[in-house]
C-alpha cells in the first residue's frame, strides 16, 4: 500500500489556506461597526433582575451538558480512530468497498449518537422545563433520527468520493477529491433549501398584508429581489424566535418562524427581516460556501498528509475502508480547532448584517427591542464567558448587538 505523494498533498493544503485566506481577506467585512465594535452593553440596562437570574441559570447547565456532549464525543471518535477498535469494527462489515464505507460511516456516527444520547435528552428535559418547547418526544424523536440520517448519507458521499479517489489515483487522490469536494460544497449549499430544509419543516408563503408590502419594501430598499418570503412552522418545535437565509442565486430563500410573524410586533419583524436581506444582499451565504470550498480543499490536503504519515504504522491507507474511523476522527478534532476561525468570521458578517438592518429601517429602537425579545425568549446568557463566547459564538451577543445600536443611534 502505497501512500499518496507528499508533494501532491503539501500543494493542496498550501492552495486551499491560500484560498481561505485570499477570499476571507476580500469577502469578510473585518471592520463591520462604523467606529469599531462597542463593548457589551450592561446587562442591567436591558433585563430585569428575574430575566439575568433566569437566563444565567438555564444556560449555566445547558453549556455543561453541551460541552460534556461535546468532550464525550471527541473522546469517542478518538479511541474508534487512534485504536484498532475502529478498524476491527470495520472489518467486520460486510459487501463492496463502497458498502463498507457506507455501513461503517453508520456505525460510528450512531455509536456516537447513542453514547451522547443521555445529554441530548437532559437538554431537551431542561428545554422543556423552562418553556422553550413543547414538542412531544415522539417529534424530539423523530427529528433527531432524521438529522442522523441526513448526516450519515452527506458524511458517507464526502468518505465514499475520498475513498474512491484514493483507489483510483492512488498517489494523486488528494488533487482529485480536492476539487470534487470543492465542487459538492458549493453544490450542496445551492439545492441544501430544496432537498434538506423541507425534511424538517413546513414552508408557506407570507400571508398579503401589510407586512408582506413592507418587507418587500425593504428588499428594495436594500437592492435584493426577492419572489417571495417564507414562513416555517417552526413553533411546533421550539418557542424562540429567529429566521434565516439559506441558499444562493435561484435557490436564495428568505425565511421567518412562524411565532416571529405572530409573536413579535411589525416594527421588530421588518428589523429581523432587514438583516437577514442584508445577508442575501452581500451574498452572505455564497461567502460562506467559497470558505467552505476552500477549507475542504485545505482538509483534504491536510488529510492526505495526516494520513500519509500514520496510515503505514497503522496499516492503513485511503484505499481501504478500514480507515473510516481514523478519518471521521480527524474530522472531529480538525472542526473543534478550526471553530474559533469559522465562528470568528460568522460574527463579523453578522455584525454587518446588524448595522444594515438598523440603518435601512432608520429604527435602532426596534431593533433593541427584538434583541431583547430574542434574549429573553431563548433564555440566552446575557454574559457568556469569553472564551467559550471566543470558541463556539456564531453571531455577537445579544449584549453587544444591543451596543452596537445604541452606538449608531448616538453618531445620528
């Protein structure tokens, strides 16, 4: 067994950092907040006492059950990876090498689905204690089973393609799965609202009304066309507020929580609304897919210089499905270091998004106001620590969202 060319790997993880950094530096608004980002507004001048001592409690044993979930998880895909457990696991698998690949790309990841089970359901019991959801476990259930589904089959595509390239050209692998996935990253965040969106919830038009004539106000006002904006019936699942835009080009889809439109007062909707166009009028979403491409560029040259150094003490090779587990592994460890990157670039665009929203509808109040309600809807930790804010923070905090209004109402 021979390993791929280390000169072939060392060129596809230099190109796809190269890339990263060439598209973060030119697409990622580094300086979002004009006059620079405020400190966090003090979590007195939002919430009452009772909200600070009731969010601080809930999100104090919900982080401990998630970065248990999390520890516990790493754990387990390392002693599956860096062991021979893993690989006697898979050997035990029956059928074509493909099969093999797909069967143990199952079992691991329901391995670690049951062996972080218990902290799921802790979770849910505790969101179900504070009034964040009502769902039935039959539908907590049902949804987790097909979140593992999806992952199990977008997980086996991307190993499948790895695998079958490292068969094929067997010095070169890491350049030819380097541009496929490159290729099924960007495709995947095209057609993902068509195909994965709809397994999860139901969508509808927003009703005509007023509402709808001010959202489609706003878009122009913003410079995106838009057919339509969606509902998602989101309060049969949770009963916090939030929307989003996923897609791209003729997929791009606006889309509100059905308990935002009936919840939330219009003034603080349309603000919600114009940060989310402000994400499809900077393309947010497309920015996001380019670093997606590049970073899996970078992981796969990464992944053939990893593997081409262990994989012949372990007997192993990216032929062989065998190497599944040390694969999934790796993947594991390479997303919790590489989270600070991700969600460092998340908050900067989502910083941009927040400073449009509050200029485009000239109503920093609304926005304070939705920041609030969000907060306090979600129970979300007026003061997280800074670190874990720093590690696993996708967007500002409600705190610093709230600053920064408050800054650009003053510079009126």
């Amino acid at each position: 067994m021979r390993s791929p060319d280390r000169r072939v790997a060392l060129a596809v993880t230099l190109v796809g950092g190269l890339a990263f950094v060439v598209v973060a530096a030119l697409l990622v608004p580094w300086h979002p907040v004009p006059g620079g980002m405020p400190s966090p507004a003090h979590p007195a001048s939002v919430l009452t006492p009772e909200e600070i001592d009731r969010a601080e409690d809930y999100a104090r044993w919900t982080r401990v059950l998630g970065w248990s979930s999390t520890l516990v998880s790493l754990a387990v895909a390392c002693l599956l990876g860096f062991t021979s457990w893993g690989r006697r696991l898979v050997a035990r698998l029956p059928g074509w090498w493909w099969v093999r690949v797909l069967l143990a790309v199952a079992l691991v990841e329901v391995i670690g689905r049951l062996v972080t089970l218990p902290f799921a359901v802790l979770a849910r019991r505790r969101a179900i204690d504070h009034g964040l959801t009502d769902q039935a476990w039959s539908g907590f259930a049902r949804d987790l089973a097909l979140n593992q589904g999806v992952n199990v089959v977008a997980v086996s595509a991307v190993l499948i393609v790895l695998i079958g390239c490292a068969r094929r050209w067997e010095r070169a692998w890491p350049a030819v799965a380097a541009g496929i996935l490159g290729a099924l990253v960007l495709a995947g965040s095209f057609v993902y609202p068509v195909l994965v969106e709809p397994l999860f919830n139901s969508f509808s038009s927003l009703e005509d009304g007023d509402l709808r004539s001010q959202v489609f106000e706003i878009a122009e006002r913003e410079g995106v066309p838009i057919d339509d904006v969606l509902v998602a019936d989101a309060s049969r699942r949770t009963t916090t507020l939030n929307a989003y835009v996923s897609g791209f080009g003729s997929t791009r889809r606006v889309v509100l929580y059905d308990n935002l439109v009936e919840d939330v007062p219009q003034d603080q909707v349309l603000s919600v609304v114009a940060h989310e166009l402000a994400h499809a009028q900077h393309d947010d979403v497309l920015t996001g897919s380019l670093l997606g491409v590049a970073g899996a560029v970078f992981g796969v040259g990464l992944l053939g210089l990893v593997v081409g150094a262990l994989g012949p003490r372990r007997g192993l090779s990216m032929r062989d499905p065998a190497v599944v587990p040390l694969v999934l592994a790796l993947l594991a460890v390479g997303t919790l270091l590489s989270s600070p990157v991700q969600n460092g670039i998340s908050r900067q665009i989502e910083a941009r998004a927040d400073v449009d929203a509050i200029e485009v509808t000239g109503d920093a109040a609304a926005f304070m106001a939705v920041q609030r309600q969000l907060m306090v809807r979600s129970l979300a930790d007026p003061t997280p620590p800074g670190w874990a804010h720093f590690w696993f923070g996708s967007h500002p905090t409600g705190m610093q969202r709230i600053a920064i209004a408050r800054q650009l109402q003053a510079q009126e």
